[in-house]
C-alpha cells in the first residue's frame, strides 16, 4: 500500500475537526480536507473563531490551517487563548519545532510550512482525491421509529456512507471514526459494493476516544488508538497503512489493531464501563447521604487499591454529554436485538442511575429552600455539559433548569464562562419552552458575568465543574457575594443544620462526565471563541 497523502474528514464537528486537526498538523505531508454539508459550520471553521471550543485548538489552527512561519506559545495563564496551549500540552513542540523557555513565556517555533488542513463543503470532489476517507458524522440516539429511545440512528451514517461509495477512488480506505453498532463495517461493505459493485474499498473501524474539553490534549496524547480491520492481507495493509500516520507521533506500541467487529465493540465498551463506574459512586452517594459516610472518603479508600483505580469516582450529579448515554443505549439495544436480556437490564441500570442522581440532587435544593420556590432567585452556574467545552448536549443543566422551573421561581440566572449567552438563550427556548425565558415574562435569564448572575441569589448550584467556580471564597476561585453565610458543601444529615431563612446555599455538585481532568493551572475564564458581536458567532448550533 502506498503512504497516505491525502485524507477527506467527512463531518466537521466536536470529533471531525479536532481529529482532522492534529492528524494535518503531525502530518505536514498529508494534505487532510474536512468536508460537511454544514456550510454555516464550515464557514467558521474557516474563520478566527471555530465552531467549537477546545482548549489549544486554535494554536494548532494556526499552523495546520494558516501555515504560519512561527508560532509563539505563551506560557502564562491569561483570559486568552494563549493560555490553552498549556493546558492542551502543545507545550510540547511538534517535532520539527524548537522551544525555548524566557521567563512565563515558553516561545515555540514551528518551521515554515505550508497550509496542509482545508475545510470545504465541496464533499465530492474531496472524497474522490482521497487515499483514506474517515467517518465522523454523529450517530445520536434513534427517536422514532423501531429501536426508539435505544437504537443508534444511522441516518447520517449510512448517507455518508452512499456518497463516499459513489465518489471514492478505487482502493480507498474507508475509515468509521464516528461511534457505531458493532458490525457496521459489514453493513458498510454492503452499501459500497451496492454502488460501486466489483470496486473494492477496505472498511477499517477507528472509533475516537477524545473527551470534550481535553480534545487536543487528548488526541496529541493518546493512551491508545484502535485500528480494526478485517482479517485478510488487504485489511491488514489497510489497517497499516492508518498506523503509519498516527505513528508520526503516537508510539507504536499504543497503537492496537484488532478485528474490525472488536474495535466497533471496544468503543461501546470503554463508554459504557466509564458511565458505570459514576453510575456506581452515585449510588453509594445516596448510601453516604443517609448514614453519614462521607462519598469522597468512600471514594478514596476504595480507589487506593490499584485494581479499582481512584479515577471516574467522583459523586455527583451524573453525567452529560452527546455520548455516554447514547453508547450505553446502544449497547443496551444490541443486547435486547441477541435476546440476551439479563445483560440489557445490566446497563439499563446504568442509565437509570444517572437519572435518579440528577433528580435527588434538584429534589434536595428544592428541600433546602423549604420545599418552595416562590419568590426566590436560584443561580446555575454552569451551562455546558462538562468544564472547558460549549458543547451542551444532554446538559445535567438544561433538565435541572427545567424542573426549578416548574417551582415557579422569580427567577432562574444561568451563567456558564465557554457558552454564548444568546446561544444559551436560544437553546433554553427551544429546549424548555418559549415563554420561560425572561424575555418573554418567565424566570429565565441568562447572564453573562457571574457575579451579577449570583447577586441576591437564595441558592446557588453548581452545575459543570469549570475551575473558576471550584472555590466560591477562595483566591482562584469565584467570590460568591454572600448575604449571610455561604455553605461550601451539600448538606449533610449528621453534619449540618438547616439553612436558615435568606442564607445563601452554594451547592456544590460538580458533574463527573467524560474526563477526570486536573488542569494544575486552575485557569481563570476560558473566553468563549468572540463576543456576541462578531458576525461569524451568530451562527446557531444546528446538530
Ligand atoms: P457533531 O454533531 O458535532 O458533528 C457531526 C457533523 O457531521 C456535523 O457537523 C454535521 O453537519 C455533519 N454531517 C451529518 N451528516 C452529514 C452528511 N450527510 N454529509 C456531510 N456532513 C454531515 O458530532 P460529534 O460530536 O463530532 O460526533 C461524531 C461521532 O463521533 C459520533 O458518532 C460520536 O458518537 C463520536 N464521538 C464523539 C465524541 C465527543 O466527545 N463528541 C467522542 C468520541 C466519539
């Protein structure tokens, strides 16, 4: 097999671009083409402020996408996205950069090169240039239909799927990097060889294992990639031929190949046993809540022992996310479609674990404030799923939101440090209802500094576990103004009384969710991509 040079990234979003990214900027030899029917989302992608936010993302932008002759990386925590390129570990150079460190600045240069990462909505014309064409369309939960409420939708999937068989040059290799049932690639072979028959295309699985908020980190970084192929000689080319490009900067020995139906599995898997293992502490949580055992205690005793591990053991208000409940449905409907329905309930249980944890969590606020509402202002700091993302797909936060509000609150301030306020709003319209939103004479409005968000508030939660909200007195931290007493932690049966009348209640519940990250750094605000003004952030989210 000849060496990749060229490569389509079908779907510019959360995973395509971030992936597509990296892959250009480790490869200055493979010209790599992001496409996507998406032109609003391309267009941005195209501009100084990309669709999504993710920490170092621009810095690889930068040289990937614009070519530029030398990139100076600074190493200071500031409000700019300079400072992502610590968090994100682009400290560490590309290896035909130099770095040299001169005070808080660490100045990285990258040699001249030219641009090698393009964005496009010109999908077949890039397809048909390239060697490797990789999938990451998003493949939600099904919501109608059969299988609903469980099964993946493959809509989009098996769309990208037909037009990559009508364009593709023979002897492409078709890459599934979006997570999909475990044997798709067959349904894939299919689908080629009914449009194109006698050409033949080799379907690798390579499902991505990129959190949101750590992407870059994570893709410069990672513990491993999955390469699954089919068994014959010409997928095992294939198979190597991908390695070789992600050897450009990931050991060898990280690198896994397996048959291409595990590696569709192996993706299902790791989700799924991450959500179980918070599923797994929030229970105990509840178990804490009512005996007077402290769940960090728990947590720490148990992940001593090296066999558990001490990561993904934080309780809390469950997780969120685009993916976490969608795999474990998925692998709850491919269980119930064997008929092996002891092994459906299982992850079920998962599942309804996170939504008990959600529900008890608003159901103690609610207590805490006298089981009434009425009259009261309560502040949601947090917004977006997890810390260092503006991705708020299946957000513990929208749902919280949605039940304070049936309490006929005076009013709901939401603040969130990476979201667009209008966005926000936007969404809390479509997602809740119209006529919640303050505008429109209900209790939501969305603010966008914190402290006036949290002024005169009766309570005060903490929804997503940005930095900044970590510590409400202390010094990086947010100051939350207090009327008479701020309580730092929830309120414990055993431990404290309740609050009284007018005390500001700061609870704290930090949702555990795709990554137990420790960015040391504890950064402060991690702006948002441009304020409200810039024309190319208008654009809405439209997936
Ligand atoms: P996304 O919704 O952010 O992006 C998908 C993109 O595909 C959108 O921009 C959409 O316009 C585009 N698209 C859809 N149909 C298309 C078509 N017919 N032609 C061209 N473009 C099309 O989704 P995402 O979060 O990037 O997820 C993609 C896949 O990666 C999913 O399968 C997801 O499960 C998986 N995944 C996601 C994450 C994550 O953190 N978001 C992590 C690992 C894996």
């Amino acid at each position: 097999t000849p060496p990749v040079r060229n490569i389509c990234c079908v779907g510019a979003g959360y995973v395509g671009g971030p992936t597509a990214a990296v892959i250009a900027f480790q490869n200055p030899h493979i010209r790599v083409t992001v496409v996507d029917r998406d032109e609003r989302r391309i267009r941005r992608w195209n501009s100084q402020h990309p669709p999504i936010y993710e920490p170092g993302l621009t810095d690889i932008l930068r040289i990937a996408r614009d070519g530029s002759k030398e990139v100076v990386l600074h190493n200071a925590p500031s409000k700019h996205d300079a400072s992502d390129s610590v968090s994100s570990g682009l400290t560490t150079p590309p290896s035909d950069a130099e770095s040299n460190c001169a005070g808080n600045n660490r100045l990285i240069r990258v040699a001249a090169r030219q641009p090698n990462l393009f964005f496009t909505t010109d999908i077949a014309r890039s397809i048909s240039e390239a060697d490797v064409v990789l999938i990451a369309v998003n493949t939600p939960t099904k919501n109608r239909g059969v299988g609903a409420g469980s099964a993946t939708d493959m809509a989009a999937f098996e769309a990208v799927t037909a037009v990559v068989a009508q364009h593709a040059r023979p002897g492409a290799i078709i890459v599934e990097k979006s997570t999909v049932p475990c044997r798709t690639a067959q349904l894939v072979y299919q689908t080629l060889s009914l449009h194109r028959p006698g050409v033949h295309f080799e379907v690798i699985s390579n499902p991505e294992f990129l959190a949101a908020g750590t992407a870059i980190k994570d893709l410069l970084y990672a513990d491993r990639i999955l390469i699954g192929s089919s068994n014959t000689p010409a997928g095992y080319r294939a198979a190597s031929a991908l390695a070789d490009v992600y050897a450009a900067w990931i050991p060898r020995s990280r690198i896994i190949t397996t048959n291409v139906f595990s590696s569709e599995l192996a993706k299902l898997v790791a989700n799924s046993m991450l959500a179980q293992r918070i599923s797994s502490i929030n229970s105990i949580s509840a178990i804490c809540d009512a005996t007077g055992a402290d769940v960090d205690e728990v947590a720490s005793a148990i992940g001593a022992d090296p066999r558990i591990g001490s990561k993904f053991l934080r309780a809390g208000i469950g997780f969120g996310g685009s993916c976490f409940k969608k795999d474990v449905l998925s692998l709850v409907y491919l269980a119930e479609t064997l008929i092996l329905p002891e092994v459906a309930d299982y992850w079920r249980a998962v599942i309804n674990m996170n939504e008990f944890a959600r529900n008890r969590f608003v159901s103690r606020v609610i207590r805490c404030l006298n089981n009434t509402l009425a009259g009261k202002k309560v502040t949601v700091l947090g917004y977006a799923f997890k810390k260092d993302t503006n991705d708020t797909r299946e957000s513990p936060a929208l749902d919280i939101i949605r039940t304070l509000e049936e309490e006929g609150p005076r009013e709901i301030a939401i603040f969130d440090p990476c979201c667009i306020p209008t966005q926000m709003t936007d969404e809390i319209g479509r997602f809740v209802r119209k006529d919640v939103l303050k505008e429109n004479g209900g209790p939501v409005a969305v603010y966008a500094d914190v402290y006036a968000a949290c002024e005169g508030s009766d309570a005060v939660l903490i929804t997503t576990e940005f930095d900044e909200f970590k510590s409400p007195t202390g010094k990086e931290g947010l100051a939350i103004p207090v009327k008479q007493k701020t309580r730092l932690t929830d309120p414990r049966p055993f431990e404290q009384p309740e609050p009284k009348e007018n005390e500001l209640l700061a609870l704290h519940s930090y949702l555990v969710s795709d990554s137990d990250t420790d960015d040391p750094l504890g950064r402060l605000y991690p702006v948002p991509a441009c304020d409200d003004e810039c024309p190319d952030c208008q654009v809405e989210r439209t997936t």
